[in-house]
C-alpha cells in the first residue's frame, strides 16, 4: 500500500490516492485499487481530506426550498384575492 499522486490537467490541482495492489485471477496480472486521500496543498506540499464530492454537495445545497415557496406564492395568492374583492366590492 502506497500513496499516488496524480495531477488534474484541466484544473491544475494534485490529488492524492492511497494505493492497494492485488491480483487479478482472471487475467493473472497485479492491479491496483485506489482510494481518494484528498488534495495537495502546493504551498505547503500537505495532503488536505476531502471526500470527492464537493460539486455534488454544491448542487443540493443551491436546491430551493419549494415548501418555502409554495407557501410565499399561496400568501400572494391571498393577497391578490383579497384586493379582488374589495374592487369588486
């Protein structure tokens, strides 16, 4: 078990994967599994934990709250019923 280093050509950022090898019986060769560490700090060259799902984490984060607003347009719908009302008097 070793510690990979690998760099993201689009985006410039090393990332570091702990490494296992083991061997594959149906092709009888060694393969490796590797596991995300996190990124490297260029800095200071230290291995900062992230699990690999930070844009997926964004995503739902920026989800709105559809109770909020369904509840926003029902009190404007309420609004303008009662507007209607009094105009029609």
């Amino acid at each position: 078990m070793g510690i990979v280093y690998q760099k993201d050509k689009r985006s410039g950022i090393t990332y570091a994967y702990e490494s296992k090898a083991y061997w594959d019986k149906e092709k009888k060769q060694s393969r490796a599994k590797r596991k995300l560490i996190g990124r490297v700090d260029e800095a200071t060259g230290e291995i900062v934990p992230t699990d690999g799902r930070v844009r997926k984490a964004r995503e739902r984060a920026a989800e709105p709250d559809y109770k909020a607003l369904y509840e926003q347009a029902m009190a404007r719908i309420a609004e303008l019923e009662a507007e209607l009302a009094e105009l029609r008097g």
